[in-house]
C-alpha cells in the first residue's frame, strides 16, 4: 500500500469528480507506464476502482440535479451486452504476453480517439431531435461497452466526449452527471467479469481508493467554476500525451 498509488487515487477521484474523466483514461495508463503493472491487471482494477469512485461522485451529482437518469438508461441499455458479449470473447483468450500487449495498444487507439472526439466536439455535434431518438443512444453505449471492458477507457472520457456531441443542448455538469451514472454499473459489471478471470490487485485497489474519497469529495465541488473549453482542451492534450506514451511503452 505505497504512498504513490494513493496519490494516484487521489488525482483520480478529483479529476472524476470535475471532468467524469479520470478512472480508465488517466490511471490505467498510469498504473501501465508509469508503475508497471500488467496491463491486463492495470484493467481489471481500475474498472473495480472506477466503480466504487464513481459511485460516489454519482451520488453528489444528483444532489445538484445533474443526471439524466432516462439518458443514462438509454446508454445501459446498449453498454451492458456489449460488455458482456466481450467478456465472453476475453474469457477464451490465452493470458499472457500476447493478450498484455493486445490490450496495451487498444488502450492506446481508445485514448487517442477519445482526444479526437474531446477536440472536434463542436464541429461533429448533430441535431439534438436526431440524437435523443431511443436508436442513437444504445449505439453509443454499446459502443463505450466494448472499449470500457477491454481498456477501462470510454465509461467516462469517451462517454462524456459523445455525450457533449449527441445532446449539445445539456450543459457540461450534466454531461458528467449522466455519464458517471451510467458509468458505475457498467464499470462494476466489467470489474467483475475481470475478477473473475484474475485480473484485480486487491491491495492496490484499496490504496487506490483510500486516496480516492478527498479527492472526490473536491472534484465535484470544483466541477460547476470549470469552465467547458478549457477542461476539454486540457484533457485532450493529456490524453493524446498518454495514448504516445503507452504505445511506444514495453510490452
């Protein structure tokens, strides 16, 4: 339980509790190229990890009204059998090296698209009447199933980049609150689905937590004084730096 990986939850949480980005887009890559954790454990924790964070961070938000609880269904609605259906796909592949370094460079591409998204956010928003139909929604969340349960990123940074895309008429807060509500249970179910198949560091899940609660707790009280621009071009810099980082890192 080192110092260091509590810190880490902490950032963690207060970028949470701020942007809904923080759980798989930052401390995956962390936990991979800074610290050397395999990525398919890096994975499997921090969707744990990004579970129970987010849950509390959901709970905050609803307090100021920021969740769309019918969009977030919506979302559950297509991310659950896409997560699911790639956990049956995981499960019958060989662990090791090979599976390691699959999902290292998946992280990568996920982390770079989710900076394109986060970029051309404005220039690729659609008709809000076209985006709010009950076929657009599922799409997406199947979608973010797929990338959250192989990379851990999508349930938040990628979430949240379409979000801003599909429903340009919420505000940034409710963004997040939306995304962070359909975050938890389909982080949990992936977390799980990674558990089962030896892929969670207990010990670093609770250091990783007890650093996370501080962190949150300022995260959402900072969340309505950051202004849009600047939290989106802030992370897209950071992730397209991560998403160069984790691809050149070795296996």
């Amino acid at each position: 339980m080192g110092f260091e990986f509590i810190l880490s939850g902490a950032v963690g949480g207060l970028l949470v509790g701020m942007t809904g980005v923080g759980g798989g887009s930052l401390m995956t890559p962390l936990l991979i190229a800074g610290f050397g954790i395999a990525p398919s454990n890096a994975i499997g924790t921090d969707l744990v990890y990004a579970a129970l964070t987010k849950a509390g961070a959901v709970v905050c938000h609803h307090r100021q009204r920021n969740v769309a609880w019918g969009t977030a269904g919506w979302l559950l609605s297509g991310s659950l059998p896409g997560c699911l259906l790639t956990m049956v796909v995981l499960h019958h592949l060989h662990p090791g090296p090979d599976l390691n370094g699959f999902l290292r460079h998946v992280l990568s591409l996920t982390l770079a698209g989710t900076a394109l998204a986060l970029w051309q956010r404005k220039s690729v928003s659609v008709a809000p009447t076209t985006a709010r139909s009950p076929l657009w929604t599922p799409v997406l969340g199947f979608l973010i199933g797929v990338l959250v349960t192989l990379s851990s990123v999508g349930g938040g940074a990628l979430g949240t980049a379409l979000l801003l895309a599909l429903y340009p008429a919420y505000p940034f807060a409710r963004v997040v609150g939306t995304e962070l509500a359909h975050a938890v249970p389909l982080t949990l179910v992936a977390g799980l689905g990674h558990w089962h198949l030896g892929h969670v560091d207990t010990a670093l899940l609770v250091s990783l937590l007890i650093g996370s609660l501080p962190g949150l707790w300022l995260g959402t009280k900072l969340n309505h004084r950051l202004p849009e621009q600047v939290a989106r071009r802030g992370l897209t810099l950071l992730l397209l730096g991560l998403a160069v980082v984790l691809w050149q890192s070795p296996a």
